[in-house]
C-alpha cells in the first residue's frame, strides 16, 4: 500500500525567525502535560479513517507558516465582511484537516482552558503526521501564539505550482529558507511505501491488539486495501487536482501544445486521468496521485523529476540549475541526508515570522515615527563624506550581533577597569562609524528621549549603507534593547577571523543559528569597504615553512598587494580596498574575485575548499540580484541573534557608556 504524503512545499525576509530562546521543545510541561499526546491521539484517529489525511495536514502548516507566519491563521473561518485564508485561490476545497484540529482543541481546552495555541496543534499534528506515515520524528518547539486576522488576499505568498527556479527560490528567501531547504521541503511529494502486513503494524501502534476498533479494522482493512489499491498496487494518500498542473498537458505555449519538460508517456497517463471536457476544462474535482515510483521513506519525489516526472512546474524546475540538480541527485540516492534536511527546514519553516512575538518592522510608528529616517539621514551626510563608511557600519552589525547578540555592546567605550568590545585587536582600528551612531542618538534623543535603542541605530544604519551602496534595502524589525557588558575578553571566541578555514567558519556561524550557505552569503559584503595590511599579510610574507606565498593566491594579485603592503613596513594603518574593481558597490565582484583566486583573506578564499560552497560562489557572482536577495534575508535573520527585549538590558541615553 502507497502512501503519498503531500507536502506542498515551495521560495523571509518577511522570514524573520525567532531565536529558540522564544520557542520551547516540552513548553506545555507543568501546563498541559499531556497536550502533544492529545494531538498526537487525534491524528492517529483521523488517520485510521482517511490516510490522506496526513498530507492534508503538513499541507496546512506550510500554508499557515506562509502566510503571516505560524499563527494559525489558516484556521479562521471567513465571516460575512471577509473572506478568509482557508478560502483563498489556493487552499478552497484543496485544503483539509480542519476537524483533526477542530477536534484536538476541544479535547486541550477541556483539560487546560486557554492554554495551548492553535498554532502550536498545527506544528504539532504535521510532525505527528510524518511520523505516522513512516517519517522521521522530531521535537517542535512550542510557544506560538495565535493571531487575529486571516484575510484571503494574502495567499499570494504561497509560491504556485506553476512557478520557475527563480520564482520559487525568492519566495522561500521570503521567508527566511534557503535554496537548498527549498529543494529539501520539495521532497513535498515523498512517499512511503506499505505492504499490507506494513499496514496491520500501523494500526497496531495505533490501536491496541485484540481491542474492539483493532478487530473491526483487521476485518476492514483487507477489503478496503483491495479496493482501493490501483494496478500497481499503489493506494494514494497525496494528491493534486487536475486543474494544479494541466496547463502542462495542452495548449502549454504558442509553440508547444505540451510541456515539453515533461516525460511524453507520463503526459499521455496524466491525460487519460484528467481529461477535457467538451467546453476543453477540466472537472475541478479530478485528483491524481503526486508520486510515481512510491517506496518506503525513500525520496522517489526526486528520483521522478530527474526522469522529469515532476507533476508541477515548481517540481520539474529544480532540475534547471546544476545546483539544484545535484541537491535532488544527492537526496534520489541518500535518503537518510534528505529526512535529516526535511526535519531540519521543517522545524525552521514552523519559526516564520514569529518575531510579532519579540521584534516588529514599524516598531518605533507611533513612539518615535521619525526614528528610521533620522538614522538615514546621519548615514546619508556620513556617506557623502566617507562613502567607506558605509562597509564600516555593515561590518559594526556584524561584530555586534556575533558578540553577546545584536545588543549595542560594540558601541561601549572601555573604562581604566574594562577593556571594552570596541578595543579588542579585531574592532582596533579596523571598525569605524561609530560617529554616525553618535549623531543619531543625540538627534532621537532630542525627540524621542529614552524610546530608540543604540541596538536598533545600528541595524538601521547597517540597512541604510547597503542601500546606499547600491544593494537591496530591507525592513527592519525592531525593538532590541541594549546590552550593559562589553568585554573584549568575548571576541576571540566569537568573532570569525579572517584567517579561518571553511570547516571553522560553518562553525562560527552555525553557533549564532547561521547556515553554511547563509555564511556564504554574508562574506558577500567583502565586496565594499577596506581592510588593513595586518589582516592578510601572512599570505604574502612567510606564509608556513615552505612556502613564502599562500599558494591558492593569484599571483598577479599577490605581486600587487606586496607593492601595497612591502615586507617589514611598521605602518599598521595601509589599508586596501577589499573589491579592487568596485569598492563601494554591493555588486558580486567579491565572489568573481573568489573564482579568480584573488579573495583577500583566507577565509575568502576557503569557499572554494568545498564543492556545495563553490558552487554557492559560482551562483552569487552569476546572479546579482539572487543574492542581494539573500544578504538581506541574512542580515536580517542575523539581527534576531541573542537580542534582549521587554525588561531585559536598558535603553541607553549616551550609546558609549551604560546609563
């Protein structure tokens, strides 16, 4: 028996995670201890009377989660002023599930009234429904709340089954995932593959052995998997109505009437099980299974778009991009890489956009409504007469989140008894646009006094300078208060060096909740801005034992450094731009320069040490907006690191000293 698990997964800025230290593995303990157990009970109940129910449920978090982030939105009814999400164009009579929460919430709120969300019951009943099916389990994280509005209209951030590579890729960006989350997620279509002894265990979990409802079912069972089993005997749980995907199979352009990505004989099946009626539509009820080659656990989903099986345009699209490919090849032969990935980007996807919680674009509308452009203002007059300040306050956001969190602590001047942030030998001299900050907080200071935090100048003015210097612009969400240590004790430890490996910087990174290929996205802004001689010159000069030059260096390139930078010059001061050809725009020459073997640091030149970071170096430099997309869906998952909200920290008067 077949079952096929739907996962309608297709690509935050509006992503904006919340850290884990807001959602909670076990968070209904000592409240309602028993609350993943009821959800867990009511899946299985479902499960035993619909087996498409499972997909119908994952398809309904993913829904939720992009849509206004995991609110539970999805499950407000429309009333007569508004028509509501679970009504949009995409969800309608598609969408299912809606009585195992309906019915899992009576039960909570008759043990612990008012306790759990909504929204939480959805994270819960589609890893539930997973596992279930065969699926690996994982621990979800809980402390969702619900919202308050469900409006129709804005399903249009669900990415269409129609959608190309690029489409696809940026509405997951959106939303905080990555590409390769994307094409992990796209193993929407996995399957699992029963015997009917397989079947038996199932319900055996489920039910116990010899009980009333175990007998009925061991009578049941047999006919209806008779009945419902297909020649090859498949039985389908995941589908997909005829209307989500029949553009492919006729009339598909002016100069093809069908797609011509997909596999001829799979078309003709495909027709066969949705055909046009006279009027040439076809019947909106019509469903056929998502999967062809179904196996237990075993990703067929990217062994069937490789032989460009793909049902949906977003499912054939991954095999447009060599990267992509490669991802769905590695997933088609290593199912145990792919789940791991599916439950990793499952748990990310279930944190979309629950910074309404904590951090808020618009924060400062009615506190203080002139705090952003204030803020753009003294970066503007800095800008003009610096344009390399610009890099200096990207690089400030940086070092500040990376060291006890995006709390202003790199603001705080040292004292005769603290060596602060700011003087430790990586910020020392190199860091600079501190007076731009000093500038908007008199101006704030001056209107709204006590209201905007220096944590919060600086995640503007990091937004500002990329704008600036021709990137992509991006909302803030703010609300962080200021930290009241510095040490510079805490950097070492914290701050990646330039002279880092790929194997230590994924670390570095992956300690503040960053993903390699978000690293990789990051060291970006090495495209604008300058670096001092001290930082690089071990590749030049006496660079190990046997070697005088770092080898992986362009030659030409370390000839003119060398010229910049002689041997045995005492002038800590020598800088050099760190994009040669462009400087002061937030262009891809970086990552062109990383293919050239002409990459500053080592820790630039390391990407390409690896081939799934060579090949994000090779996309970046051929697509510019794709990744200035990226940075500002990193830069602003990267201002949620560690950040202090409500009582926590202080809002400062003066950001170089604590109040």
């Amino acid at each position: 028996m077949v079952l096929h698990i739907v996962l309608f997964l297709v690509l935050n800025l509006g992503f904006q995670l919340l850290g884990a230290q807001n959602l909670q593995v076990g968070f209904y303990k000592g409240k309602c201890d028993d609350a993943e157990l009821i959800v867990k009970e009511e899946v299985e109940k479902a499960f035993v009377k619909d087996y498409g129910i499972a997909p119908g449920l994952i398809r309904m978090h993913f829904h939720d989660s992009f849509v206004r982030g995991c609110d539970a939105s999805i499950c407000i009814d429309s009333t007569p002023g508004n028509l509501a999400e679970k009504d949009g164009p995409p969800n309608g009579i598609t969408l299912r599930g809606f009585e195992v929460i309906d019915d899992a919430k009576a039960r909570l709120e008759a043990e612990c009234k008012g306790v759990v969300s909504c929204a939480d019951i959805l994270a819960f009943a589609a890893r539930d429904a997973v596992h279930i099916t065969g699926g690996l389990y994982w621990d979800v994280p809980a402390g969702r709340r619900d919202g308050r509005i469900s409006r129709a209209s804005e399903t249009v951030d669900i990415p269409p089954p129609f959608g190309d590579l690029d489409l696809i890729t940026r509405a997951f960006l959106k939303k905080g995932l990555t590409q390769r989350e994307m094409v992990a997620l796209g193993g929407k279509h996995f399957c699992f593959q029963f015997s009917f002894p397989d079947v038996i265990t199932i319900f055996t979990s489920i039910l116990p052995a010899n009980s009333p409802g175990f007998l009925i079912l061991s009578v049941l069972i047999p006919e209806s998997y008779e009945a419902l089993c297909n020649d090859a005997g498949a039985h389908t749980i995941g589908r997909s109505h005829c209307s989500s995907f029949s553009n492919r199979l006729d009339n598909f352009s002016a100069t093809n009437s069908q797609d011509p990505t997909l596999d001829p004989f799979y078309a003709a099946q495909l027709k066969q099980e949705c055909p046009r009626g006279q009027g040439g539509n076809v019947n909106p009820n019509l469903v056929v299974e998502m999967n062809f080659s179904p196996a237990l656990m075993d990703p067929s989903y990217f062994a069937d778009v490789l032989h460009h099986r793909g049902l949906f345009t977003s499912d054939q699209t991954l095999t447009t991009s060599q990267q992509t490919t490669d991802q769905a090849t590695l997933y088609a032969g290593n199912g145990l890489i792919w789940q791991q990935d599916f439950v990793s980007a499952m748990i990310k996807m279930s944190e979309i956009q629950l910074e309404s919680a904590q951090l808020q674009v618009g924060y400062y509308a009615t506190s203080c409504s002139m705090a952003e452009s204030i803020v753009k203002d003294e970066v503007r007059k800095g800008f003009m007469r610096d344009s390399g300040l610009a890099a200096g306050l990207v690089r400030m956001h940086f070092h500040d989140c990376f060291v006890r969190g995006c709390d202003g602590s790199v603001l705080i001047d040292s004292t005769p008894s603290n060596k602060a942030e700011k003087d430790a030998a990586a910020n020392n001299p190199s860091l600079r646009g501190f007076e731009i900050i000093d500038n908007a907080k008199a101006r704030l200071e001056s209107v709204c006094p006590g209201i905007v935090s220096c944590a919060d100048i600086i995640a503007f003015a990091a937004r500002d300078s990329t704008e600036m210097t021709r990137g992509l612009g991006w909302d803030v969400p703010a609300g962080r208060r200021d930290g009241r240590v510095s040490l510079a004790s805490d950097i070492p430890s914290n701050l990646p060096a330039p002279t880092f490996n790929l194997n230590q910087l994924t670390k570095s990174f992956a300690s503040k909740g960053l993903t390699q290929e978000e690293m990789v996205t990051l060291s970006g802004a090495h495209t604008i801005g300058r670096s001092h001689c001290t930082s690089f010159s071990a590749r030049l000069f006496g660079f190990n034992t046997t070697l005088g030059q770092d080898p992986t260096l362009d030659a030409s390139y370390a000839a003119q450094l060398m010229q910049q930078c002689p041997q045995g010059n005492t002038n800590t001061n020598l800088v050099v731009p760190m994009d040669p050809s462009s400087p002061t725009l937030m262009d891809t020459g970086y990552y062109r320069d990383v293919q050239a073997n002409r990459g500053l640091f080592t820790s630039d030149q390391t990407l390409l040490t690896n081939a799934a970071t060579a090949n994000l170096v090779n996309q970046n430099a051929m697509s510019v907006y794709l990744w200035q997309s990226k940075f500002a869906n990193a830069m602003v998952k990267m201002g949620y690191t560690s950040v202090l909200t409500g009582d926590a920290g202080e809002i400062r008067t003066d950001c170089r000293k604590i109040n």
